[in-house]
C-alpha cells in the first residue's frame, strides 16, 4: 500500500468489538496495536466501513490517512484563481481538511456535496468575487451585443437604402411614362 501510493501516510484497523487497533504509519510500516480507547483517528484520514458480504454484518472501519500536501495539491489546481474556501468533514462530523480562509457557515451560502461515504465538501466563494465576476460578463457580454446590433443597423440601413432609392426612380419612370411621356429611359447607371 505504501509503496504504490506515495500519498497514503498511515492506516488503522478498527474491528468491531475488539479492545485494540491495528495502526500502521508510513515510517513504522510493520504496525502496532493501541488500546481501543486511546485510538483517535487523525484529522486527514478517510474513513471506509467494512462489512461482511455475506451477512451484512459491521466488521469495522478502515481509516486511510493521506498526506495533506495531496489535498493542497488538489484543490489549488482546481480553483485556480479562484478565492475559495474548502472544507471536508467526515461523517463523524470532524474537519478532516480546511483550505482558504475561515469563513462561518451562517454567515456564507456554502455548495455542499455528500460522497458515498458520507463526508461532505463545502465550497464558499466570496459573494463580492462572484457579483464583480458576473458584472464583468454581463458587460462584456451586453457591450458586445450593442455594438453587434450597431454594425448590423448601419449594414442593413446602408444596403436597403440602395434598394429603396432605385425603387423611387422605378416608381417615379412609371408614373412620368403613364403621363404620356413614352421615350423616357430608366437611368441604369446607379442600379
């Protein structure tokens, strides 16, 4: 396991009904067991129920401990530029992983998302980021479309003014011919 997987820093076996806990670190890879009660598990450790497939029955829990670096790692390559605050609890309601500022949950609207497991993730963003970045594109966005419908305005005035004025001359040579005036001439020279 530690071999493989650089980021796995330690393992803990707690079985059901047993007084001790099998704890495994990368440094000490061989393990040891601690009493029951002594266990605590760390903060950045995922923890994985076991059951038995046949009857269904609770054996323990697995708790994978992973280098925070791992999680720093992570998130700073998924939020870019973005200010954000993230949170992991785990289902037992511990703060396994905090990164960006402290932010308060009544104070801030967090998107929460719940893994399989049950550890939730908490994303908050600063309303002020958000409401700066959603002027700036609908700025941006309604700017362009001015000038969009500028430019079409003028193209569209400036073709159909050609038409128009050689509908006005074709107009006009009717009415003069239908006064009696056969040997007018449409002038082509503009149309």
């Amino acid at each position: 396991l530690y071999v493989r997987n650089d980021f796995v820093t330690g393992v803990a076996i707690v079985l059901q009904d047993y007084k001790e806990v099998y704890v495994s670190t990368r440094e000490k890879r061989s393990g040891e067991k601690v009493p029951a009660e002594d266990f605590k598990p760390t903060a950045n450790s995922f923890a994985i129920p076991v059951s038995d497939p046949v009857s269904d029955k609770d054996l323990g829990v697995i708790y994978i401990s992973l280098s925070p670096d791992v999680l720093h790692g992570a998130i700073d390559n998924t939020r870019g530029h973005i200010p954000m605050a993230v949170t992991v609890t785990s289902p037992f309601e511990t703060e396994m992983f905090h990164i960006g500022e402290k932010v308060s949950a009544e104070r801030e609207n967090w998107f929460v998302g719940v893994t399989s497991h049950g550890y939730q993730v908490r994303v908050a963003v600063p309303k002020n980021f958000v409401l700066t970045g959603t002027l700036t594109s609908s700025a941006v966005t309604i700017g362009l479309s001015i000038l969009f419908i500028i430019i079409l305005y003028v193209t569209l005035r400036q073709t159909f003014s050609n038409y128009q004025k050689q509908v006005v001359d074709l107009v006009d040579s009717i009415e003069v011919i239908a006064q009696g005036e056969e040997g007018l001439r449409i002038d082509t020279s503009e149309k």
